[in-house]
C-alpha cells in the first residue's frame, strides 16, 4: 500500500490545529500513534474526530529498522562510543532523523 493510498483512507491526511480553532499550515498524517501539536503528546486517537491513524506498514517498519542499524553503524564507525546502542536518543536524533528522511522519501515515492 502506498503512502498516498494510507492518506486517503480512515485516519489519513487532514489539517491539524489547536483548541482555538486556528490552523496548521500542513497537511499530516500519523502512523500507528497521532502526534497532538497542541498537548505535544502522542495518543491513540486524533482529537478532533477521534480517528486512530493507520498502523506502520511492515515495510516501512523495515526500512526505519534498517535506518537505526545504519545510524548505529555509521556511530561505531565514526565515535570513540563502545556501546552505540546505548547513546542517549537525542544524541543521535539528528542521524536517526536524516535517515529516516532519506528512507521515507525512497518509500513514499
């Protein structure tokens, strides 16, 4: 199933925004959990029509599994850290971020 299919579907793409009524400038769609902007929280439900998002499609789920062992890799590789699988997350977010870009982009198109 392709990203485009996923947002057309129950859960899919919509315009988030805030209790005020205002608006997100985006279109956005969550996987598995719905990203809150107003609470900054994660739930398993979107607030305004309480819509679950679409689970992570397995392949997807394989390319970010593949992302962090590149990450990981690239850390060992490239750090005097023995252990990279216990680097603080936001030590490595901006990798982990970089990558997951990289490989969402290759499966969404």
């Amino acid at each position: 199933m392709s990203c485009r299919d996923l947002g057309r579907g129950p859960g899919g793409f919509y315009q988030p925004g805030y209790g005020d009524g205002s608006k997100l400038h985006l279109k956005m769609m969550c996987l598995g959990k719905n990203w809150d902007p107003e609470t900054s929280s994660y739930a398993d439900t979107r607030p305004v029509d309480e819509t679950k998002p679409p689970p992570i499609p397995d392949e997807f789920a394989r390319l970010v599994k593949g992302a962090i062992q590149e990450c990981h890799n690239y850390l060992e590789s490239n750090s005097k850290v023995r252990d990279v699988r216990n680097v603080p997350l936001d030590v490595s977010r901006h990798l982990h971020h970089q990558l997951l870009h990289k490989n969402w982009q290759a499966w969404s198109s």
